[in-house]
C-alpha cells in the first residue's frame, strides 16, 4: 500500500519501510534517532529524496499533494492548536479546506468529548492529555486511509491510554485503515499486537 | 522667483535650533546638521537632475529614469527584510513595477498629461508611489516571511491535513497584508483633519487654488493606496511561491 525505499530523511538517515493494506505497525526507537523526521517524511511533508516512493501502485509524484497528504495524515505527538476557539472548532476546522469538500465523517465524536466532559471546552485551557486526546479523536474522522501516529498516548493516564488504544483498534477495523504507532511504551506495543519495527533496523 | 537666500535663512534657523541643542548639552547637534546638509544636498541634487530630465523630455528618458527609481526602490525594499532569501530582489521589483508602472499611466491620464511621458506628471507620480509601496512592501514580507517561519507548527498542521500552501498561510497572508497597508489607511483616516498633507500643502505654496490642491491630493492618495496594496498582495504571493515547494513542503 505504501512503500519507502532508501528515503532520506533531514538528519541525513537513510531508510526503507512498507506498510500493507489494514496493516498495524509500531515502531520504537530512540529519542532524536529520527523517528518523527521518518513519519514527516512518510506524510510527504518535508522535502526529502528517495529511491521509490509508492501509494497504492502510483509513484508520489503522480499523486496530488493534498489528496495524498488527506489519505496518509501524520499526527504530531504535541498537536498544533490555536489560542482561539473551543474543541469543536477544532474538530471541524479542517473542513474549510478544499479538500474536504468532498469527504463526509462518517465517525462521530462527540459522544467521546461528552463522555471526557470535553466538548465546549476553551483550547486554551486543555492539558496536554486533553490535547492529545482532542487531536486523535481529529486524526479519527478524518476518513484518512493511513495514520502515522507519534507518540499518541504520552501525555495520557494509564485508564485514558486504554480507551485511546481501543478506539484506534476499533477504527482500524472498520475502515479496513493502516496504522503506523510510534510508541516509547513497552506495554502498549504488547496490547497492539501488531508488527514491531525498530527504527534502527530499518535503517540502510 | 524664490532665491536660495530664502532657503539660507530657513538655514539660519536649523543653526539656531543646533547651536541651542549645544547650550543646552542635549547633544542633537551633529545630527541635525548632518541631516539637514545632506538632505540640502540630496535636494539639490534631485532638483537639478529632474530640471535636466525636463529640459530633455523624451518617451525614453522617461522611462529610464522610471526604470532606475523602481531598481532603487527595489534594493531598499530588499535591504529591509531581515529573512532574505534568494531571488528576493527580482520578486521585490516584479511587484513594485507591476503595481506602480499601471497606476502611473492612468495616474498621468487623471492628471491631463498632453503625452503619457509627460515626466512633469509621470516621474512625480512615480516617486510619491514608489515611496509608500516600498514602505508596505517591505514591511509586508517582513512579517510574512518571519510569521511563516516562527509558526511553522501552525502552516504544518494545515499541511498535514490536506491544505495548500494558500489555506495553510491564509492567517499570516493577511496579517502580514493588513499590518503593511495599515499606515496607508491610518494616513487616509485623519487627512485633512489633522493636518494639510503633503502635497496639498506644495501646491498651495506653489500658487493653486485650495479645491485644485485638494483634488490632486485626492487622486494621489488613492494611488498611493492602490499601490501600496497591489505591490504588496503580488509580492507576498511571489514570497510564498519560494517559501514552499510545488509539493506544498516547506523549503525553511
């Protein structure tokens, strides 16, 4: 579905990596080694060079650049918002874009701000697990078929993590989507149950 | 006929003021006669080159005395953004030249040049614009091209969802065009309120009627502002096109 092959990405690392269709993946790895540079580059989001780059069966360069970037969404562990606004502003914010004039959410998320006590709450005030839990709830209705998760639970409580993790599960199967984790937490890898990458390893 | 002695006596005056600033220890002195000298010098200067360029009024010398007005413009527009980056300078004289050289032909027209190179209406019209575009357009990608780098976050976050480099730096877009036409339109608010402007005042001193002078600053001031706003909406989109790549990735 997607695949990399010798990317380089900023720090001048080298790397191969594929992703298959509905496919769950983790990568671990060091601080600094790379690992958000990577997801970034995977998103097509910083300039890089490459050997192949490929999504599904096109070349990147033949894909439009925001209909690519729509379908493989990178999510940032410390998740961009604005001072302005509450959560739903946030939640709906992208939907001015050109690009989603075409894509109804079919996942709805209000009954999780209600259920966290989130919904109308001032961005400003968020915590940062609030932050992050805003963001992924984002990440979910964005009908993208690839989500490069960083770090998406590390600012959360162990009760909160759950509740992340079986809501990433649950939109894995039923939009046959492929995720990519990136995780520092050893007992999330085990709970994922999917393909473990060290970063380190996939380096050329 | 004015002499230069009336400008010697007006001289005479500045000296009183400096040698005063020297009694009193406050030490402006050496700035204000510097200044001032220079800008005698700078005056007279541009005085005897435009009465050549009069005496020698051609379609031609016209155009080229334009043409190295707008070069000039365009180096100091460039000299006055801290983040430079390569091709700013054609980006800076594209957008001055694009929106002033339109403006100045029409400018002549509204102000009943016989010919359009009539260089009495043509290269004044020129200078006032080139003057106050500089100032916006300068200022203008400034901000924009600090903004866009300071809040790289932000412009990634929209890119990452799926927007191009448009709806990704809308916000900073027209921040950064509001912060330069601001002084245009805080100018136009209290004219003629505050005080008489500029060039009102010149040709009233210069013998016309107070309605004939008003109208000519009407005509200049919206100019001026068209100026101001289309050299900076053109050079802040040819500012973006280098901020970004085709692919829409940042190249900061």
């Amino acid at each position: 579905m997607l695949l990399v092959e010798k990317i380089k990405i900023p720090n001048s690392k080298i790397v191969s990596f594929s992703l298959k269709e509905n496919e769950l993946a983790c990568l671990i790895g060091k601080n600094g080694s790379g690992k958000s540079l990577f997801l970034k580059s995977l998103a097509n989001l910083i300039p890089n060079t490459y050997e192949k780059f490929i999504y599904q069966n096109k070349n990147i360069s033949e894909w439009n650049p925001q209909e690519f970037r729509q379908e493989v969404f990178y999510s940032s562990s410390i998740p961009f918002m604005p001072l302005d606004g509450n959560v739903e502003d946030f939640m709906t914010a992208h939907q001015k874009l050109a690009i989603y004039s075409n894509v109804t959410p079919t996942f709805d998320p209000l009954p999780y701000l209600n259920d966290w006590k989130l919904s109308g709450e001032k961005l400003i005030r968020l915590s940062s697990g609030q932050r992050q839990m805003v963001s992924l709830l984002r990440a979910l209705t964005l009908k993208s078929k690839i989500l490069l998760l960083d770090e998406p639970t590390s600012h959360l409580d162990p009760e909160k993590t759950l509740q992340i993790e079986k809501l990433i599960h649950e939109w894995r199967e039923q939009t046959q989507g492929s995720i990519l984790l990136v995780s520092h937490q050893e007992a999330q890898i085990n709970r994922m149950n999917g393909k473990v990458y060290q970063f380190e390893n996939l380096l050329n | 006929m004015m002499s230069f002695i009336n400008v010697g006596i007006a001289f005479a005056l500045l000296l009183g003021c400096a040698f005063l600033s020297y009694l009193q220890n406050q030490k402006l002195e050496k700035d204000m006669l510097l200044a001032s000298v220079r800008a005698l010098f700078q005056l007279a200067l541009l005085g005897h080159i435009l009465a050549w360029i009069f005496l020698h009024a051609s379609a031609y010398l016209c155009l080229s005395a334009a043409l190295i007005m707008t070069v000039n413009s365009a180096i100091h527009s460039t000299s006055r953004v801290k983040a430079k980056y390569p091709g700013l300078f054609l980006d800076n004289l594209l957008s001055t030249a694009v929106a002033i050289w339109p403006l100045a032909f029409i400018g002549s027209y509204l102000f009943e040049a016989k010919v359009w190179w009539q260089v009495e209406i043509f290269l004044p019209l020129v200078g006032m614009m080139l003057g106050n575009t500089l100032n916006g357009l300068s200022m203008g990608i400034d901000h924009f091209t600090h903004d866009v780098r300071e809040k790289k976050e932000e412009v990634l976050s929209w890119i990452a969802l799926g927007g191009t480099t448009q709806e990704a730096t809308a916000n900073l877009f027209r921040k950064s065009l509001k912060i330069s036409l601001t002084p245009t339109i805080n100018s136009m608010l209290s004219m003629g309120v505050v005080s008489i402007p500029g060039t009102m005042t010149g040709q009233i001193l210069g013998g016309s009627t107070p309605i004939e002078a008003a109208k000519s600053q009407m005509i200049l001031m919206l100019l001026i502002t068209c100026g101001t706003y289309l050299g900076t909406f053109t050079g802040l989109v040819l500012s973006r096109k280098k901020l970004f790549n085709t692919m829409g990735q940042p190249c900061f």
